[in-house]
C-alpha cells in the first residue's frame, strides 16, 4: 500500500463543474480503496495557495472544462513543481482549442471536416456553410452551445446571436457528418478498445446524453469491422501524439457506414480530461483492457510529473 499524499482537484468553476465533482468524488474513493492518503480539493481562486500549504506528492486533476482543461491549472502545478496526471500545459491548450487542435490532427494525417471560425454576431440572416452544419463554441466542452443546424432549416440558429448565449463570442462552423459516434481512449502510447455511443432518446451525443441515466448506450468492442476498428485506435494514438497529450485522452469520431462499410471516418476532437466515473468511458474501455478501476487511477498516479 502506498503512502503516497494525492491531492483530488475537482470542481473549479467551468460549466462543467457537477461532472468534475462527480468524476472527483468517484476518483478520491477508489484511490483512497488503493491505500493513498487523499486531499479532496474544490478548486477555486485561491488553489494554489491551498495546494501550496497541503504539500501533497501528486495531484490528480479530475477537472473538466477552461481553467481545468487549458492549461491553466498545470501552469499553476509546473509553478509549484507539483507532480500531476493527464496532459501538460502546450498539450491541454491546443487540445481544448477545437480549431487549432483540427489543424494540428490534419497536419498529421487524421481526417477532419471542414470547417471555419467566425465571431457569433456575423451570423446573419444568410447560412455561413451550406446546411446541414453543426456550430460549436470553440473552447468548451461536455457538447455545452453545439447547434445542429439542419438540412431544410432556412436561417441560421437565433440563440446563437441572442442575449442568453454563455459560450464566448467566437465559434466553428463545422460540415455535420452523419452516422455513428465512435470514441477511443489512449493510456500511455497504448489504443484502448473503441466504443461506439448510442445516444437513447436524442438528436445527437449531447450533455443529457452523456451523463443522465439511460442518456445512452455504451457498446464496447464497436460493432464495426475490424479495419475501421484498427483505423480509429491508430487515429486517436497519432492524435494523441500529434498534441503532445500524455497519461490518458480521448479521441471521438464520426463514422458514416450508410452507403459502404469504409464509409467515411472523422475525427472530432480529442479530450485530455476525459470523464472519470467508473462508467465513464475510458475507465470502461480501461477495464475492457483488463483494468479495475482502482488499478487504472493506480497507473495515473504513478505516471504523474511535471514538464508533461
């Protein structure tokens, strides 16, 4: 058993701070079953001074969204030379940039939709790509602000443009591709199985989706054939490595079998700080390689550094 002192930060104050806490709660738990001495820390503004008086050996980041995901937060661990999990600071950055990590992915060969980036009040009465297009706001995550904007619709989604938008002012317009949403974590320089999600009552893999109960179907191994399994592990391992990412990420993908069964394979974007409930999915794919859960977050601890 380790005595080794594990800060959990969890919480902070993106939009995707109740997911953060859970996914917090559930890793403090299991690593604490482990034999590690853990802090709980609610991350807010004064973090580094708590962190700075805790003195823990290791901090495991459990948080989602800016400030947690950005950078941010490791900029604040490389300062205090405190080790931590998943993705460094170059690498969180580029990866919670939608349109800066989609450039980077197909400068490396991973196929990606087209898109553009435009400031949310141009959208006039005219579409900016012609339908159907998905609009998603550039840095955010847990599908918070994704509009899909369909085929017979003749303007451009309003709250976009409206008052009651919270997702910053600048935005990707993106070529929607139809089919099925495939998903692929990475552990180390390792490919996990791919799961494929079945969104159960919704357009498409949304917040609701994601984390209410009966919100979708999980299937793990992906009932694809073994090409356009072999495809997405090796996509989401260059992808991986294309960003720099280190520990463990998660790459999603589009995969459009309607009329062939190559179909046409796109990746999305990548997660450097995937969910991490024990139904999570990379802790599912995890435990489909053989990995409790507890062995999994193990393996997180023991692989934290700085200058990640």
């Amino acid at each position: 058993m380790s005595e080794k002192h594990v800060a959990v930060l969890m919480g902070g104050f993106s939009s995707e701070r109740p997911v953060s806490l859970s996914s917090g709660s559930a890793c403090a738990d299991a690593l604490e079953a482990e034999g590690y001495r853990v802090s709980r820390v609610d991350v807010g503004r004064d973090v580094a001074s708590v962190l700075a008086e805790l003195k823990p050996d290791v901090a495991f980041n459990a948080l989602h969204g800016p400030y947690g995901e950005d950078g941010s937060i490791q900029g604040i661990l490389e300062y205090l030379q405190i080790p931590y999990t998943h993705s460094g600071v170059l690498a969180s950055a580029l990866a919670m940039d939608k349109e800066q990590a989609k450039k980077v992915a197909k400068a490396s060969g991973v196929p990606v939709a087209e898109s553009k980036v435009m400031n949310r009040f141009d959208f006039t009465s005219s579409h900016p790509m012609k339908p159907p297009y998905v609009v998603k706001p550039v840095r955010e995550g847990s599908s918070f602000g994704v509009v899909i904007v369909k085929e017979e619709q003749s303007h451009p989604p309003q709250v976009i443009t409206s008052s009651d938008w919270r997702y910053g002012d600048t935005v990707m317009v993106e070529r929607y591709v139809a089919g099925r949403e495939l998903t692929c974590g990475v552990m180390g320089d390792v490919a996990l199985g791919v799961t494929e999600v079945a969104p159960q009552g919704h357009a498409f893999y949304d917040y609701d989706a994601k984390y209410a109960a009966g919100g979708s179907v999980h299937v793990i191994p992906a009932q694809v054939s073994p090409k356009i399994y072999q495809t997405v592990q090796m996509l989401a391992l260059k992808a991986h490595k294309a960003m720099g990412c280190r520990g463990v990420s998660r790459s999603d993908f589009r995969y459009d079998d309607r009329f062939s069964e190559d179909g046409e394979l796109i990746w999305l974007e990548i997660n450097t700080q995937p969910g991490m409930t024990p139904t999570s999915l990379v802790p599912e794919m995890a435990a489909h390689a053989g990995h409790s859960f507890g062995e999994f977050l193990r393996w997180m601890v023991e692989d934290a550094s700085c200058q990640r």
